[in-house]
C-alpha cells in the first residue's frame, strides 16, 4: 500500500481528526481507522462489513455497480472462456498465468495428492447415511489437520504450499465420498489419467459393477462450474477462513470453518435453496405468486438465486452459467426443460418489476447453477459441496496472502453495546 496524501477530516464534539485515506488499483478508496479508536475514543460501526475493507488483496476484484470480476486482472468471462480451473489455481495461487511446463508440473502435483488417508475412510462410516454431504465435509476436513500434521506448520512456506496443494487435490475426493456415502455406494478412488473435473465425475458417477466412461461435454461443464466459483474477495466465508487464520488456526481448520460458513442458504447454500424454489414454483403461471411472496416484507420468502451485496448489477458468473445451462442441456438433449423454462420466466418477470429493478436485484452465480448440475444427475445435496471445493482455491489463496500480509493480526472486532449496567448480584430465595 502506497503511503496516502490524502486525508479525511472527523469532528467529534468539537474535536477534528484527520485519517489517512488509501487509494487502491481498482475501487474506492478507503478510510484508514486503525488509529481511530486511540485517538478519539469511538469505534466505527458496520454490522455485515457493507462499507468495511477488511484486508488489503491482490487476488480478485469486483465491480458491483458494472459486473464485473477480475481474478488477478483477468476478466472471469476470459477465464471461463479460455481458461480451465486448475490454471485458475495456479493464477489464484500464485498470482500470473503458468507457462506450459509451470502448468504440467502444477497439474502432475495436483493429480498425485488426490487420494485421502485410507483410515479416514473411517470418518465417513460415522455418520448416518442421510447426512447432508457439507456436514460429512467439514468433519472429514476438520479432521485433516489429524493426518497431515507434515504440511501444518504454517510459519514453514513449503509446509503451507504442500497444504494448498493438498487441500485443492483432495476437496474433490472427500465430496465425492460423501456422495457416494450417503447413496450407499462404495468409495470410488481418484484416477490419475483423468483432468480435475473428469476425476471428479468419475468418483461420483463410477460403480465397480460396470465401465463408466465421462461423457467430455459433462466434464467441461463441471470445469467450468468450478472456474466460475473459485473466488470472490472477502465474502463471507473467505472473511471465515482469514479471521479462523488469524488466530494462527492450521490450514485445514480454517478451511472447515470456511465450508461451514458456505453452507448457509444465504450464502453457497443459495444454489440448492434456488433449486428447490424453482421446483415448488414448477410452472411459470406459479412465478406472480413468488414474486408477490418475495415482495412482501412480512414473507420472509427470497428469491433464492438473486440478488448480492456486492452486485448491483448483473453476476458476470450468471451470465456464463445461463449460457452453459443452455449448450449443456441442449447437448444432453435435455429438451424444454421445464425448471431451466420456469428460471428463464422467473428471471425476465423479476428484472421487469419494479421492486427488484429498484433495489438492483440480478440473478447471481446460484441461479442457474442448479440446472446444470441437476442435468448432470447431481442431488441438490451435492450443489454446495461442488461450490466447496471449488471455492477452496479462493479460500486458500486467501488464506496464504493473509498469513504472509507482516500487517496482518488477529481480527478481534468490538461492539455497540446495549446491555445492562453493572448490577448487584441477588440470592435466588429473594427474586
Ligand atoms: C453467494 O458475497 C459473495 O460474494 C457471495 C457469493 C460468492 O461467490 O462468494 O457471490 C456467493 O452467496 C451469492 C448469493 C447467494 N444468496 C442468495 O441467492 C440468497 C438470496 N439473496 C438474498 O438473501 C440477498 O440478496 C443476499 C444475502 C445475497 C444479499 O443480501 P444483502 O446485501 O444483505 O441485501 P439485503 O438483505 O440488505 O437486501 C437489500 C434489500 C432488502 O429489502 P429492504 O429491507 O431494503 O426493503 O433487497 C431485498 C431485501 O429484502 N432483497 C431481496 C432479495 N435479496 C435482497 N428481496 C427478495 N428476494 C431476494 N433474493
């Protein structure tokens, strides 16, 4: 961060303060308080961060008010395009585009962390069968830090490299056991002559009974689903994993912690609560009736799969998911599917109302997501474990510049409290 010029003028009963003001690459600029409290005795106050830095990042930018999302300077639509997810880590990760040999040698490293500690196996015969797959996800990768304590030294840079790569490699393993754990069938191990996103079908799809070969049209889509939810600067649980980091937690506690703040319906949960929702609405005739129930302030009813704190406009992501969503389903021969129909009817009714218009509410990476996934013979139960691992680049990623930040120190926020004054204490017998 360069040092500022400019400043900002505060008056408190009488008193000035001027605070540095930082100018960043792309963005606002933004008010410097870390002195504030010290100075003048107050604390700022923004429940849910809306107008709080808090971090300075090199990784990925977003521009709400135009759409826009930029992983290292580099457009989403570009990377969705061009790209593939595992150059997406290596970007994320280490900050440039790999030459060819960077990228076989990424991608070798990859593919040979992909199987888990055969008694972890274990982990899984712990749950019920019904488990919802992200409760099995954040015990097993919890559980990690209990077999690789040789890559939980976080103060060692190798040790915290060897751990980014294991988390990557083995997020997609561990996913694809809870889902077959949970359908009864047997643990299906990673092969190395697969990419990422073949792999990964693979040991979802794959039953010992019969050959199964990945269908490549499934295996791009599941690519790039993955390349469009890798990262997305400090939401909340990315700020998950940095605050459970900041304590010094090892790498893969604080990615479990980053999975459980994901599962949330307001967050990565989104994808499989917007499912569901398209499910009950069924036929588009039903959509004025969802849209009156999400207007209405005593409905706690939303549209799931619209709206973001950060995009006033559309989800750039959005728009490469409702494009996949057509070709894959087209290519699957997924003819008229009624759910993708019900979508694109709820989404044209929503951006023509007012309510939405005014309050710049879009369809955000969860809209569309669920469609494809479904088409590929996903549950929604598996929709938020796919954001998961796919997320866990970004997290990661995040994870790393946080430590090596010599800013950085453990995230400790304060309060407005509204609580009782000092008060004597009273013997049950007398109150
Ligand atoms: C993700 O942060 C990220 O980057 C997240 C993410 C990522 O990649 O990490 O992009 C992934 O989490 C995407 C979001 C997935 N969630 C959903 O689709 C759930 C539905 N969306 C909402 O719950 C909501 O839009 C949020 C949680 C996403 C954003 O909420 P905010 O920014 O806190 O906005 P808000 O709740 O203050 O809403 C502002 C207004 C409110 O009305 P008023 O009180 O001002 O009258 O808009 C309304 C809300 O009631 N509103 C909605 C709505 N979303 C907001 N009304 C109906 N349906 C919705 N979906």
């Amino acid at each position: 961060m360069t040092e500022s010029t400019k400043t900002a003028t505060l008056t408190i009963d009488g008193q000035t303060y001027e605070l540095p003001v930082h100018s960043p690459t792309l963005g606002p600029d933004v008010i410097d308080i870390r002195k504030l409290y010290a100075q003048a005795g107050v604390f700022t106050y923004d429940p849910g961060f809306t107008s709080t830095a808090s971090c300075d990042s090199t990784i990925t930018y977003i521009d709400g008010d135009k759409g826009e999302l930029l992983h290292r300077g580099y457009t989403i639509d570009e990377l969705a395009g061009k790209s593939h997810y595992l150059e997406v880590c290596y970007l994320l990760l280490y900050g440039t585009l790999p030459t060819a040999a960077e990228l076989e040698n990424f991608e070798g490293t990859i593919t040979r962390h992909t199987m888990i500690h055969e008694q972890m196996h274990n982990f899984f015969r712990g749950f019920r069968r019904d488990a919802h797959p992200m409760a099995t996800m954040v015990g097993v990768v919890g559980a990690m830090s209990a077999f690789y304590q040789d890559s939980s030294d976080i103060a060692d840079p190798r040790q915290r490299e060897i751990a980014s790569h294991r988390m990557i490699a083995k997020m997609p393993t561990i996913a694809a056991m809870a889902y077959k754990y949970s359908i009864g069938q047997p643990f299906v191990y990673p092969r190395n002559d697969l990419d990422y996103a073949s792999n990964f079908l693979h040991m979802c799809f794959s039953v010992p009974a019969e050959e199964y070969v990945v269908d490549p049209i499934l295996a791009r889509a599941m690519d790039r689903i993955f390349t469009l939810h890798a990262d997305h600067e400090q939401n909340a649980s990315t700020s998950t994993v940095r605050l459970a980091s900041s304590s010094g937690a090892n790498p893969f506690a604080c990615i479990a912690a980053g999975i459980a703040c994901l599962w949330g319906p307001s967050h990565g949960g989104a994808n499989q609560a917007c499912l569901e929702m398209l499910k009950e609405i069924g036929t588009p005739d039903r959509i004025p009736e969802f849209i009156a129930r999400a207007k209405d302030k005593e409905d706690p009813f939303r549209l799931m799969g619209f709206g973001h704190r950060v995009y006033k406009n559309f989800d750039p992501r959005a728009t490469v998911m409702k494009q996949s969503a057509d070709e894959v389903l087209d290519l699957l021969g997924v003819e008229n599917n009624p759910i993708l129909q019900v979508a694109k009817e709820l989404e044209a009714a929503a951006l023509a109302d007012p309510y939405f218009a005014d309050k710049k509410l879009f369809p955000n990476v969860d809209f569309y997501s669920g469609i494809i996934l479904e088409a590929m013979g996903l549950p929604t139960s598996m929709f938020t474990p796919i954001f998961a691992v796919s997320r866990t680049v970004g997290w990661i990623s995040q994870w790393k510049e946080q430590f090596e930040d010599p800013q950085q120190k453990i995230g400790r926020p304060r309060q407005l409290y509204l609580g009782e004054t000092e008060r004597e204490y009273v013997d049950v017998e007398n109150r």
